[in-house]
C-alpha cells in the first residue's frame, strides 16, 4: 500500500493542476512544489479528465490498479479510484480546495507573484444556505461543496412553494384568490399578463438564497433591476455562526449574486450597497461574476455629520458605497441638456 500511495502521490504531482503553492511534500520530487489538493483530484476523477486518465494510464502500477480490460477496451474504475484517493493515507481530510487564507490569487498563486486579480478564500468553491433568523443563530451552518455534494446542494436550491400568499392593496391585506366567478373561492392566482407574466409585485419573506433560486425558472432573463442591501458585516454582525466570519461572507454573496445574475435581463442593472467594512472585497468578487460589468460606484451619504459625530464612538461613517454593475445591453436613461443639480434634488 505504501508503495502505491508514494508513487500515487509522485505521479499526480506532475500535474499542475492538483498542486497548491508551498514547499515539496514529497523528498524525491524536489523540484515540484506544493502539496496535492485532494478535491481536485476527485473532480476531474468525477469528471473523467482526459489529461488524468493519460496521466494514470501512463504508469503500469496505475493502469493495473485502476483499469480494467474488457476485449480491446481499456475501463477506468472511477469509483475504486476515488475510493482509493479519499483515503486518509492518501491526503489528510479536506473539506475545500481552497488554502486557509484569504487573498487575492490568479491561478493559485498569490497577486504578489501575478499580475491578474482574483479574490480566493477558504470555502469558495461551496454553498452556504445562510439563515438568518434568530432561531438560525443556533444552528450550525454547513458548507455544501459544489463538487462533492451535489445531490445535498440540488436539494437545497430546488424551488420551494411559497405559501400563505395573500393580496394587499390600500384597503389591507385580502386572500388571494381568483378573480373568475365560480371559481373565486378556492383558486388562488396572480394576476397574468397576455404573454403568461406576472404582473403582481411580490414581497416573498424567507430565506433570500431558497427565494431567489425558486423564482430562477420563471423569472430568469426577465428583471431588469436588482438592488441589494446584504450584511454590511461588520463586527456588531451575530448571524454568522462559524469561526470564517471573513470568508463565509464572501461565500454567503457569491451565491446569491451568482442567481441574481441569471435573473438580469440583457439591458439589467444591479446595484448592491455596502460600506467600507467589505467594500474592496466585494467589488473585486463582483468584478469576477461572468456577464457583469462594472459600470460605476455610487457614495451616498447615509448620516447626518452633527449628529453622528456627537455620538459616543470615536469615529463615524457617513458615506456608503453603492456598487453598480450591468449586463452587455444596459444603456442609462440619462436626462438630456443642462445638467443641473436641482433637477435631481
């Protein structure tokens, strides 16, 4: 077993692709680097990766252990394969492809040795349903790996009937029903337009990830505007529950920008505000979202300074930041002439 697990372990790193930043694990292979990353391995397992089954095939020990012959055929045992790899004689347990530490990465390497920016963080590659309810303080949050979960994560971003619907008008609140005669007593309904949409406005309360992936069959493609007012995440915050208050944030807005923008319409906008607290951050991962652009900042001021600063607190935030971004087709309904501050005041 010894054998096959180093020489397993030789192998794979000729990969590139399955080795983080750091130093040799292995003394024989001392000009490869890093160690192996295990989820890795199991995703392109999982996926059949033509460039690993190469690999695999290309060492007698490995093509015996893990192939079997069928006539001329060749088979790659997938399932003993993974099996195998998830052993902890293998790799140490892990739970994410990604390193322990938060910072801006291209390709695995840190900005500091690239030139390219992009936001890593512990738990990127998972679903965090984010509750945040009182009573979801007191349960412990779970991190759905998007590769090794996903029969968990399909269950949780299925869509949900929305129940206990009801109608508001100026006159109060009413049972939604229909508006058709006989019917009117037991057949609740919205209000549809010719063409099948509805033309109702909705307030849904719930958990806004369930919400926004239940409306994702109908309404994909069709909202125009998105405005965003997340968890600034600042210190006084008590929804997050585990020890990465940091980078579950950041997984916590991934997934919900992530379907927000498959809800935009060509010509959508969305606007999400923040403050200082996260604000590099979140641009930065809002930069990374395919099919969005940036296409300006907003600062708005939020407080009044003579009175915020009488406050006791040492220093107070006065401006906010307002992100915009776009799809290709968003063209701004800018009034023409003069411009004038009066005319938006």
């Amino acid at each position: 077993m010894e054998n096959l697990l180093d020489n397993l372990k030789i192998l794979l790193q000729k990969d590139e692709r399955l080795i983080s930043e750091g130093e040799p694990r292995i003394a024989e292979q001392s000009s490869l680097r890093g160690e192996l990353l295990k989820n890795k391995i199991i995703e392109l397992a999982i996926k059949l990766d033509k460039d690993l089954i190469k690999l695999l095939l290309a060492d007698k020990q490995m093509k015996e252990v893990f192939f079997t012959e069928a006539g001329k055929a060749t088979i790659f045992d997938k399932d003993k394969f993974i099996r195998f790899v998830s052993n902890k004689q293998f790799l140490p347990d892990s739970y994410t492809a990604f390193k322990n530490k938060i910072g801006l990465t291209e390709d695995g390497d840190f900005i500091r040795e690239k030139k390219e920016v992009v936001l890593s963080w512990p738990y990127k590659d998972c679903v965090l349903e984010g509750g945040m309810t009182k009573e979801d303080q007191k349960r412990d949050e779970i991190f759905w790996n998007e590769i090794l979960a996903p029969d968990e994560i399909s269950r949780l971003l299925d869509p949900k009937v929305f129940t206990n619907a009801k109608r508001i008008d100026k006159k109060g609140e009413h049972p939604l029903l229909s508006l058709r005669g006989a019917e009117r007593r037991s057949n609740p309904v919205f209000r549809i337009d010719e063409n099948g949409n509805i033309k109702d406005n909705l307030i849904i309360k719930g958990n806004n990830l369930l919400a926004l992936h239940s409306l994702k069959k109908r309404f994909a493609g069709k909202v125009k505007l998105i405005y965003i007012d997340p968890p600034y995440n600042r210190e006084a915050d008590t929804f997050y529950n585990d020890s990465f208050k940091h980078s579950s944030w950041l997984t916590f807005m991934k997934n919900r920008l992530e379907v927000a923008r498959d809800l935009l319409r060509d010509d959508g906008v969305i606007f999400v505000q923040c403050d200082d607290s996260e604000y590099p951050y979140l641009k930065v991962l809002l930069d990374e979202i395919n099919d969005l652009e940036h296409e300006l900042t907003y600062y708005v001021q939020v407080r009044y300074a003579e009175k915020t600063l009488a406050e006791n607190s040492n220093y107070q935030k006065l401006i906010e930041q307002v992100l915009c971004y776009k799809k290709s087709g968003f063209i701004p309904n800018r009034p023409k002439g003069e411009y004038s501050l009066n005319k938006f005041c």
